[in-house]
C-alpha cells in the first residue's frame, strides 16, 4: 500500500505524486481511492486501492537503476514490430500497460525506428510522444534532474 506523499509511476499515465487517500461512494459500494496528482498532464487520477496491483501502480524506478535505463536505452536494437499497424499498435500497448521502464523504452525504440522507415499513422506518433513523456518524467523523478535535461540527453538522436 502507498501512503500520501509517494511518488508513484501509474501505467499509460505517467508519473504522480499520492495527495490523499479517500474514502468514496461509487455506485453504492464504498471504497478507498488513491488520488493521484499527475506529473505530464497536471491532471488528477483516482485509483481504487484494490485495482492498483492490477493496474500496475508502482514506486518510481530506483535511482541506482537509472544507469541500466540508460544503458538499456543506448544498447538495445529496435524491433521494427508487426508490419501489420493494428497488431503493431496492440503489441505497444501492451508494453505500455506493463508500466516497466524497459517495456516503455522498447515502444520508444520500436515506433523511433519506424518513423525513420516510413511515416508513423496519428495514432502511433501520438503513442511515441506519449511514451516518450512518461519515460523521461520517471527517471527525472527518480534522478532529481529536469525533465528537460533528460529529454535532451535520452532522445537527441531520435528523429520522429
């Protein structure tokens, strides 16, 4: 269970910071709800305690595991994914719902190396920016840097 204050990385969200934990009556069933202030989109999530396993709520990364993002970010070959776009879009998603820096970074490489091939659809630019945003917000999080700064550092050779 997280306690007010945490930092918390909620998956296809971003990252955000737990304000309160509340008690609520949805639909005449009484439950305790995370409220989640997210960082990306200065938006406010609620979460029901007993769904945020299943969804995948977690801490932000470890500071120490930053330097193995990283790497993973440098070293990695994309996978170009399913010459299919529908399956293609499906695949990240599910990465993205995994909510695990890694999967996100794949999504990232995958849709960058894509883009570079050929035009990405709406949809898939859209999901290249967005993953982009949560990655770069959770290791600044983590990290104490500016979003900026990690941005500048981790996308500088992706052109999309």
């Amino acid at each position: 269970m997280f306690s007010i204050g945490d930092t918390v990385c909620y998956p296809l969200h971003g990252v955000g910071k737990i304000e309160s934990i509340e008690e609520r009556a949805v639909l005449d069933k009484t439950s305790t709800y995370y409220v989640i202030s997210l960082m990306n989109t200065r938006m406010t999530a609620m979460l029901p305690v007993e769904s945020a396993e299943s969804v995948g709520l977690r801490p932000i990364v470890d500071p120490s595991l930053c330097d193995n993002i990283y790497a993973y970010f440098k070293t990695t070959d994309a996978d170009i994914g399913s010459s299919n776009w529908n399956q293609r879009y499906r695949d990240n998603m599910e990465k993205l719902r995994k909510g695990d820096p890694f999967s996100v970074i794949d999504v990232i490489l995958c849709l960058s190396k894509r883009g570079r091939m050929r035009n990405l659809s709406s949809g898939e630019r859209k999901m290249l920016a967005n993953a982009k945003a949560i990655l770069a917000a959770e290791i600044a999080a983590s990290s104490g840097r500016s979003i900026g700064e990690i941005e500048s550092e981790l996308y500088k050779d992706i052109i999309v």
